[in-house]
C-alpha cells in the first residue's frame, strides 16, 4: 500500500507547537504523512510523530545558514 502526503496551511497566528499538534492529528486519523511550511522550514509529521521533537527540530532548523531547512516530528 502506497503511503500518501498531504499538505497543510496553516493561518496566521498560528504556533509551530499548534501546527505540530494538528498535523500529527490528521496524520494519524487519515493515515499520511502531512507537510507544511513554517517561516521558511519544511515541517513533516506523521501518526508516530511527537509535537515536542518536532518543535525541537523546527528551532534547529531555523539556526542553519545555508541549505533547505526541513523539520522531522
């Protein structure tokens, strides 16, 4: 079974914890992987992702100077 990836958009105003928990919500009640941008970092997360690691991964991702920033839950 192919596993599909879906993306997200999230409004303004909206926090990277916020996005995080959603995300991995809807990963988990349709079962996808589920995209979205960040300010600029790509930002994954499935149905086995953690709001927390995912945050962390986000912060880190924003430090890096150079390359495509992308953030694993």
């Amino acid at each position: 079974m192919a596993t599909a990836t879906i993306k997200l958009e999230f409004n303004l105003g909206n926090s990277i914890e916020e996005a995080f928990e959603e995300a991995i919500r809807l990963a988990t009640t349709l079962r996808v992987w589920c995209e979205f941008d960040f300010n600029g970092v790509t930002c994954l997360a499935n149905a086995e992702s953690e709001i927390a690691k995912g945050v962390e991964s986000y912060h880190n991702q924003l430090e890096r100077k150079i390359g495509h920033k992308m953030a694993f839950a």
